[in-house]
C-alpha cells in the first residue's frame, strides 16, 4: 500500500509538469507567437480527452487481470513518453512539427495517466481497514500532490537557475528526464507489489466479471453519474484553482514567471497538509457532509480569489492561491474515497473510468485552455473563478441528494 501510494508522486509530476512548464513550452515548440500559450493550453485539453479511453482500457485490465497488471503496465507506458518527450527536437531546430511531436507524446502520457490514480485509489481502498478507508484512500492524494510540488519545485529551480537563452536551448530538457528517471523507479518498485485483496476474493469466487464495462454500465448508472459529478467538481477546483494558476499569474503581468511556480510551490504544500485531514474528517463525519462544506466553498470563494490574485500585489496573490489550494485539496481528498465506493469490487475500475475519468477530462483538460480564452476574449480575469462557482451550483444538488457511502462502523 505504501508503494501505490507514493507512485502517484512520479504520475502527477509527470502530468502536471507541462501546465507549469508551458509559458517556456510555448517558445520552445511553437515559437512564442501571439497565442502560442493559449496553443499549449489547447494541447493539453486535446491530449487529456485520451485519459478516458486510457481509463476504460486500464480499467479493463485491472478488473479482469488484476490491479497489479494494471499498474505496472500504465506505468511503464509513462516512462517510455517522459524519456521521448526530453529528448524532442524544438521549434528551431524542426519547426511546426515539434509542436506537433509534443501534443502526440502528451497523448500517449495522458493515455498512460486515464488508468494510473483511479487504478491507485482503488489498490489503497480495498486494503484499507474500514474506519480508515477516506485517510487512506486520501493518501493517493496526497502524494500526488507531492508528485505536483516537486514539478512546480524543479520549474522554478530550473527557470532561476537558468538564463532566458540556456532555458529555452536545453535547460527545458532537464524536469523531464528527471520524470522519465522518477517513472522507471517506481515501475521497479511497483514489481514487487501484492494483489489488491479484493481482487483475491473476486478470483477465489469467480465472480471478477469477464466484460467489465458491460457489468458496470448494467449494474452501476446511478454511480457512475454520482461519481461523474464528484470528480467535476474536484478536478474543476484543482486544474484552474491550482495548476493553471501560474499562468494566470504570469499573463496577466501580475507575478514573474519564476515568483509564480515558487507561490504555487507553496500552495502545493498547503493541499498536501490538508488532504489527509480532509481524508480522516470524511471518516469521522461522513462523506456526504464533508463534501456538501467544500461544494459550498467552491461555490462563493473562486472569484474574489481569483480577483486578489490579479491585483498585482504579492501578498493578496498568495492569500488567493492558498484559499483555492486548499479548497481544491479537500475535494481530491474526499472525492477519491466517496467516487471508489459507488462501486462494488467487481467491475469498480471500470465505473471510475466512465465516471471519474470522464469527468475529469472535460473539467480537468479542456478547463485551463477555456480559462485562459476566457480571460484573453473578455478582460476579465475572475472568470476562472466563475467557471468553478457555476460547476459547484450544479454539483451541489447531486451532493445533497447522493446516500453516505461510508461505513457505519467508521464514524464516531
């Protein structure tokens, strides 16, 4: 359990990397013409609509064969992207095509990623004691989290450390092979995992369904649009109110490129101590209530945070980027657990792939590149911020209206 927790370190430093690298990654492949990040933000949305497909081949895996199989297949997939993506020809070498191998190399990681946090939070669930189920499904969280913190740490050590010509030449290169090196340590660590011990009694049974999205889509709707609206609203919170934060700061000239990634490396600390509080808090209380508190503070905070950190000021930047951090930490940290229990053990990996997934791939991937429209048509910079009140307003009825998943015997 401990080395499935701390693998989706390596999966969300390797994702998240490219939204904090992409005011260098729009000179670098595509030239750093007038739109050119709005181009790497689309690149990214196109390339995430591949995480579901991921998820339901993943998932399709890890309900048939195993969640171990799973695991160390996903994995291995990551790597071999990360190592190709550090060593792309740019922009200047190759032109128009290097945006090109980019976006394909995005595609196959996104891919990779669709199986990897879902495959993760159900491993930590079904080994789970019961009246810790939420702390440690949280876990998953939590250190993917740190996977973020260390990406936005490595970007910003590599954009001061280096100057404008040496970045933009070879020192972009650098967090990636770092990702590809993090990526094969884990596959070799993930080598000597256990079967999850649900899976153990679906094969002893026979009861592990032969077609799983077919089981699911027959015996779990209601769940799978349960945990379709769950994670909207976390991955909303989290993609604009975290990792498109310094590009919000650094287009609309409120931060430097470097002052950004080093507030958002302190925001990232902040959803890490949250987490795993918010985790233990869904024990005690239930799921539905913890998340019915966030779906609220998601609801009336954005804007005005979203307002602060346009002023200019340092200060008011800070205070915005920790509030939406710590807002968006709480819902991944209840989400992970609430989304798991809308399924039974069979066929669970599929329904988080047609829910979970799905969800985050149209509020997770599109969202960043709209916000950054958005702001760039309107003028107006607290529009990321309305786009995570107006998801909240809708999730909230689901929230009121969906059964507590967690356990009796878990709450005191």
């Amino acid at each position: 359990m401990v080395i499935a927790a701390i693998s989706t370190i390596v999966e969300w430093y390797d994702f998240t990397l490219y939204l904090y690298l992409a005011t260098v990654l729009s000179r670098v492949f595509f030239g750093g013409a007038t739109g050119a990040l709005v181009t790497v933000l689309a690149g990214f949305a196109v390339a995430y609509l591949l995480r579901p497909l991921g998820a339901i081949f993943f998932g399709h895996i890890g309900d048939k064969f195993g969640r171990r199989a799973m695991m160390l297949l996903s994995m291995a997939m990551m790597t071999v992207a990360m190592l190709a993506t550090a060593l792309l020809p740019t922009y200047a070498t190759i032109g128009a095509a290097a945006g090109w191998l980019l976006l394909l190399l995005r595609c196959v990681i996104s891919f990779s990623v669709g199986g990897e946090y879902t495959g993760v939070v159900a491993y930590l669930l079904e080994g789970a004691n019961t009246h810790k189920r939420g702390l440690i499904a949280s876990l998953a969280s939590a250190a993917s989290e740190i996977g973020a913190l260390i990406a936005v740490g490595v970007s910003a050590l590599t954009v001061h450390g280096l100057s404008r010509i040496e970045l933009d030449g070879w020192g972009w290169r650098i967090p990636f092979l770092i990702g590809a090196a993090l990526a094969g340590a884990v596959w070799i660590a993930r080598s000597v995992l256990q079967e999850s011990p649900d899976f153990e009694r679906q094969r002893a049974a026979g009861t592990a369904p032969a077609r799983p999205l077919r089981y699911t889509l027959a015996h779990h709707r209601k769940g799978i649009f349960r945990s379709f609206a769950i994670s909207a609203l976390g991955s909303i919170t989290y993609y604009v109110g975290i990792t498109y934060v310094p590009a919000f700061l650094t287009s609309a000239g409120a931060l430097t490129e470097g002052s950004s990634l080093w507030l958002s490396t302190l925001a990232a600390i902040v959803v890490i101590a949250v987490t795993p509080l918010v985790g233990a808090l869904s024990d005690r209380w239930g799921r539905k209530p913890v998340l019915l508190a966030l779906g609220l503070l998601s609801t009336v905070l954005p804007a005005a945070m979203f307002s602060l950190m346009a002023s200019g000021s340092a200060l008011r930047a800070l205070f915005g980027a920790v509030i939406l951090a710590a807002v968006a930490g709480g819902v991944s940290a209840v989400g992970a657990v609430a989304t798991a229990e809308q399924f039974p053990g069979e066929g669970r990996l599929s329904g988080l792939a047609l829910g979970t997934t799905t969800a985050t791939a149209v509020f997770g991937g599109l969202t960043p590149w709209l916000a950054q429209l958005l702001v760039e048509r309107t003028g107006w910079p607290v529009m990321p911020g309305v786009m995570i009140a107006l998801v909240g307003i809708i999730v909230l009825p689901v929230l009121w209206t969906m059964p507590e998943t967690a356990p009796l015997g878990s709450r005191q």
